[in-house]
C-alpha cells in the first residue's frame, strides 16, 4: 500500500551544531539564523569565479528537506528519499536445502570407506554450489527510493537521532506518495532469507562435522579389533617361534657333536703325533751334533732326520685340512641354523609389518576425510561470506531505527539566491558543525560534511523554480530579520569563537546594506 509522509511524526534536525569532545551540542536559532546570512555573505564575497560584479543576496531561506526513517528488521532502518528516484539491488544466490539434505541423508547412511566416496559427492556438490555452478537460485531484490548514497549516510548517522524546534520562518519540501511498507517488506525479507541461509549453512556443516566424528569412532573401532586380532597373532607366533628356535638350537647342538665326534679325534691324534716327531726331529738334531763332534759318520743320523723333518711337514699339512674341514663343516651347520632361525623371526615380522600396515591404512583413512571435510567447510564457507556481504551491504544502507517506528526526519538546508546585472545564481549550505580549532583561544571552525553537501546540492534546482519564488520571498530570513535582530544572532557566533566581535559588526553592516537592496 502507498502512503505519503502524513502519517508519520515528524523530526526538525539542527542546522547547526557545536561538538565538543564526544558529544554535539545543537545550537539555537539565533545561531541558525546569523550562520545562515554570515555563510550567504561569505559565498557572495567569495574571490574567484563565483564572485560576480555587483552581486547582491536576493533571498535566504530555511528549507527541509523529508527523508523517511523506515524500520526494517533487526532493529535497523533504511532512510527513504521520495523525491530522487533510486534503485538498489541487490543479489544472492538461494542454495536447494533438499539437494544438500539428500547428499546428507545418502552420507549418514555411509559406512567404512564407502564413507569417503559420499564425502567426495558431497564436496563436488558444494563446490557447484559455492561458484553458483548449480544448486542455487539467484535471487534479485529490488529497493526503490533507499538512500544508498555512502556520503550522506556516513555524515548523517551520528546526527540523525538528534531533533529540534524552529521558531523562524522555514519552507518544508513535502515527503511525495511512495511505497515505503514494500520497501520496508523486502528488505526485511531478504534480510530474514540470508540469515535462513546461513543459519542452514553453519548448521549443516556441524551435522557433516558430527558425522565425520561419528565415523571416526566407528573406523577406529573396526581398526582396532584388526589390530587386537594382529596383537593376538603376533604374540601367538612369537611362542611358536620361540619353540621352534629352541628345538632348531637343540638340533644345531647335536649336529655340532656329531661333527666334533667326527674331527676332533684325528686332530687330536693328528696334533700327538706332531708332537712326538717334533720331539724326535729335537732329538736327531742333538745326535747329530754330538756325533759331528767326536767325528763319527753322520749319514744315518742325517737321512732318519729328513725323514722325521719330512714326517713332521706332511702332519702339519695333514693338521691343516683336517683343521679346515672341521671349521666349515661347523660353519655350514651354523649358517644353516641361523638362516632357519632368521625364518622363523621373519614370521614375527612378517606379521607386525602386516599390523603396521592395517594401523597406517587407518591414519590414512582418517586424514583423508578430514581432508575432504575440510575442502567442503571450505566451500560452504565461501557460500557463507558470500551471504555475508548482502548482510554487510543491506548494514551499509542502514541506520539504528527510532524507538518510535517510522518517522519523517526533515534535513535542514538553507538555500541562498544570487542576482548580478540580470544574471542569477543560487547556493545551498547543509547542516553545519563547529568544532574547536585555531591556535589562538577557543576559537572554532565551521565544518560542512562533503557527503551531505553534495547529495543535496540537486535541491537549488527545486527551489530556483518559478512557482517557488512567492514561498521564497514569503520566508526570506534576509528580509524577515531586523538589522538589530541580525546583528545579535551574528554576535552569538562570535561568541562562540567562529569570528570576533568586530567581524560580527562589519558582517552586520554589510548585511543591512543587502537589506534595503531588497527593499
């Protein structure tokens, strides 16, 4: 249903307002008026190309101008301009709940690593949705008259829940017929639909989470009865092998004595009887000697002494090879033993490598579902912020809504006509703050807020109308106010610092003599 601005309380912003520290402190109308004509003098003053010769003001007025202050949702208004004709939109992409609540359904159902493969599904499925490939529906709302403007907003929240009264003349620019209840409707709307959105969202990838812990637990359980079975395994081979390695001892054992029974007397005997010819080749030696002495024949002694000499050598030989055969055939026995006990201990090994294998083939299942959880929280995620920025864009045209409900907040503008030798010219000046500056004493500057001055710079033309001259001449402040009455309200400013006394004096004289021109 369409409505115009009658049905709402209406709310004057100053004009003019004084910040100090934090706060701002709104001024009167005799600071409204004197900063109204004082600002009107100085643009007409002004050097450069806006100074025009012979330039006179012909009017200065009070106007407001009427923004709607509609509540929406969350305890948020948007601010509606009837008069200027604008569009915002916004876009968001509505996810298929009954796509994702199926692949839910199929997961939960999963089991082991079949598990996994309903992950992968799943993840493909919410990357489609996250780049808007498929799954989702692009939703487009529409706001007519919303102040999107980010200068006027950005200037006008930290003023616009104050109000005031006027008690001078003023002309109100009427709020016109628009459909704010629609406006305030979709919003709301869309607003209600992205927090849907992310509240489904979030609290499907808690599910998808749970499920994943959930199949943790039973993967682990499953594991570990394999690993409990390998453990049962292991210590029962262990026994087996252990057994089977004594009895392979006792068989070495056996075959060792067979073999020293077999050797080691014919070394022995082999080794006695070195020793006996060494003792005879000691023996020959002497006689010999002694019988070389007392000149004797030798040649027997010396051909018994080869012999033994000759006896002695084939031992040692003999020795040697019955020494050698007895030393690998001990060696054969004990390679052979020791290769079937590294068998039997590769039986114990076999069967932890095996176990190893069933615990690393665990860690990798696990890792690679948190894995694929984490790719698909990733893509809801990026689904999420996407939603987030309708929620920061719909924030950004937002203010705090009044206490009240809608109302109509009417801006203060003063606008400033201009004649020159036939040529005309019109200014308008938005709401202003003094704030403390200079170097000398508590002086104050005036600040005009760039944003607000240019969203409403337009409204001149509305003014500079023909049909508004009447209503222009009827409320001129110029014209309206005494010289005395102008030249208080410009010592209040000087009081407050704007500009000394002898200013306000000279800014009051000139302003009589733009007076009795209008007369």
């Amino acid at each position: 249903m369409s409505s115009n601005g009658n049905v709402f309380p209406k709310k004057y912003l100053p004009f003019i307002l004084k910040h100090t520290g934090e706060a701002y402190q709104k001024l009167g109308d005799d600071e409204v008026v004197g900063f109204a004509l004082y600002y009107s003098e100085k643009l007409r003053r002004k050097p450069g190309l806006l100074r025009r010769k012979g330039e006179r003001i012909r009017a200065v007025v009070l106007a407001f101008y009427p923004l709607l202050v509609k509540p929406t949702s969350k305890g948020m208004a948007v601010l509606i301009d009837s008069l200027r004709s604008n569009r915002v939109t916004i876009q968001y992409n509505v996810v298929d709940k009954n796509l994702l609540d199926s692949a839910l359904r199929e997961l939960s159902a999963m089991s082991g690593k079949g598990f996994l493969d309903g992950l992968v599904k799943l993840s493909r499925l919410v990357q489609d949705v996250a780049s808007a490939r498929s799954g989702v529906r692009k939703e487009t709302v529409e706001f007519d008259n919303v102040v999107s403007d980010p200068g006027l907003l950005q200037g006008l929240k930290p003023l616009i829940g104050m109000d005031t009264t006027y008690n001078i003349p003023f002309i109100e620019i009427p709020f016109s017929t628009v459909d704010h209840e629609e406006v305030a409707r979709r919003i709301s709307k869309a607003v209600s639909e992205v927090d849907e959105l992310i509240y489904y969202v979030n609290n499907l990838t808690e599910k998808i989470r749970d499920l994943l812990d959930e199949w943790k637990k039973e993967i682990t359980k499953e594991y570990e009865g394999k690993l409990r079975m390998m453990d049962e395994k292991i210590e029962e081979t262990k026994q087996a092998v252990a057994k089977a390695i004594e009895e392979l001892k006792r068989k070495r054992d056996g075959e060792l004595s067979t073999v020293r029974e077999r050797y080691l007397p014919n070394i022995e005997a082999i080794e006695k009887r070195i020793v006996e010819t060494r003792e005879n080749v000691g023996r020959l030696e002497e006689e010999l000697e002694k019988a070389k002495a007392y000149g004797k024949d030798t040649s027997d002694l010396k051909r018994r002494l080869n012999d033994q000499k000759k006896t002695l050598k084939n031992l040692e030989k003999e020795l040697e090879s019955a020494k050698a055969s007895y030393d690998s055939e001990v060696k054969r026995i004990e390679k052979k033993y020791n290769e079937l006990v590294e068998a039997e201990n590769n039986k114990v090994k076999s069967i932890i490598s095996e176990r190893e294998a069933i615990q690393k083939e665990l860690e990798t299942l696990i890792q690679e579902a948190s894995k694929r959880f984490d790719a698909i929280r990733s893509s809801l995620q990026e689904y999420v912020e996407e939603l987030a920025k309708v929620e920061k864009r719909v924030e950004e045209l937002s203010i705090p809504a009044p206490s009240s409900g809608g109302e109509i907040r009417l801006i203060p503008l003063v606008y400033t006509s201009y004649v020159s030798e036939g040529t005309e010219r019109s200014s308008i000046t938005t709401i202003v703050v003094l704030e403390p500056g200079g170097m000398l004493g508590p002086r104050f500057t005036h600040y005009i807020h760039e944003g607000i001055a240019n969203y409403f710079s337009w409204v001149k033309q509305v003014l500079d109308k023909e049909e508004m001259k009447p209503e222009i001449s009827a409320k001129n402040l110029l014209a309206k106010t005494t010289p005395e009455r102008i030249e208080v309200c410009l010592t209040r400013l000087s009081e407050i610092g704007l500009f000394s006394r002898e200013d306000a004096s000279k800014m009051a004289r000139s302003l009589e003599e733009q007076m009795k021109m209008i007369g």
